[in-house]
C-alpha cells in the first residue's frame, strides 16, 4: 500500500526569478495577502506576483473553486484537482492533492488505488468523480449527458457537478501554468 508518507511533497523550481520579499513593491505584498497558506509564501506565488493584479484575480477564483464552503465536498474537489493534475502530467499538483484528499478524508485508499492505477478499487462515487476528471482534462468538449447522468446516479446534484468542473477545470489552467513557469524535482 502507498502511503501519503511515502508520497513526499516534490520541489517547485521557477525558470523566472521570483520577486524577493524584500524587494516586492507594496502592490505586490498587498497582492500576496490573498494566498490560503498561512505557512509561507512559496516560490510559485513569488513568480506569480510579478503581475500582482492577475495574481489576485487568479487566487481569488482559486479560493472560491477549492474553499468555499457548501456543495462539493473539499475532499470531492482535491480528488478532481488529483484526476486532472495526474492526465496533465502536472506530478507537483498531483502529490499535494492526493495528499490533501488522504488527510481529508483520513485514509489512503483511493490515493493508492490511482497511484497503483487502479481504479477499479474506487467506490462508485469516487470512480465517477475520477473518471470525469480524467475524461474532461482529456478532451473536455468530448463530456456528454451521459457523464452528467453517471455523475447524478451516484448522488451528485447540480450544484456539486458545476463544483467538480470549476476544480477540474481550474487544474487545466493551473497544471499548464506550473509547467511553463518552472518544474519539479524530488529535491532542492
């Protein structure tokens, strides 16, 4: 079995120098306010902020897509980050959000099954969940009724679908964005 533990938490590296702290102008601190962690500013976010206004708008859908609160269960939504960071061959994304939906939902059961790339050992819920995320980052215009209805028949309703897609979605545009900006590594 894997283990989230055993799943270490990969380096970012930026091929644009990130704006130093000690040298952000106050639009950029000000911008750099908005980030959910409150552990540090990453190097990813200092790469970000050289354009502070899109950084803002950026994290702010971020936040409204990963934390607001109702719909779609944050577990639900890490698990649609994992499903489409793992087709985008973003493995940075990919290792926090499985370890995000491990400490949510405090178990590696699904994080093994994808790691071990077996879906087959998802419950249905999560195999309809995962397998929409894999088939939007796919090639999206190819989603149909028939994988809304999939998703209604293990209990979704509206609102935690359009929920899934923002995630999903989100990831497409995020996962691209990290690979152009820079890479990752298992070490400094």
């Amino acid at each position: 079995m894997i283990s989230t533990v055993r799943l270490k938490p990969l380096v970012w590296h930026p091929h644009i120098a990130p704006v130093e702290l000690s040298e952000a102008t106050q639009e950029q601190l000000d911008a750099m306010k908005v980030t959910p962690s409150a552990k540090k500013v990453s190097e990813y976010v200092r790469t970000l902020v050289h354009d502070p206004e899109s950084y803002v708008a950026r994290t702010e859908l971020f936040n409204a897509i990963m934390y607001a609160e109702g719909g779609l269960a944050r577990s639900e939504r890490e698990l649609g980050a994992l499903g489409a960071s793992i087709v985008n061959g973003c493995k940075y994304c990919a290792v926090i959000h499985a370890r995000r939906h491990a400490e949510l939902t405090k178990s590696d059961d699904v994080v093994t099954a994808l790691y071990f790339d077996r879906p087959e050992h998802l419950g249905a819920r999560d195999a309809a969940l995962y397998s929409f995320a894999c088939r939007l980052s796919e090639t999206p215009s190819q989603a149909t009724e028939d994988d809304i209805a999939t998703l209604k028949s293990v209990g979704m309703d509206d609102a935690e679908i359009i929920d899934l897609i923002h995630a999903i979605s989100i990831f497409g545009w995020a996962n691209r964005l990290m690979h152009v900006l820079g890479h990752a590594t298992s070490g400094k």
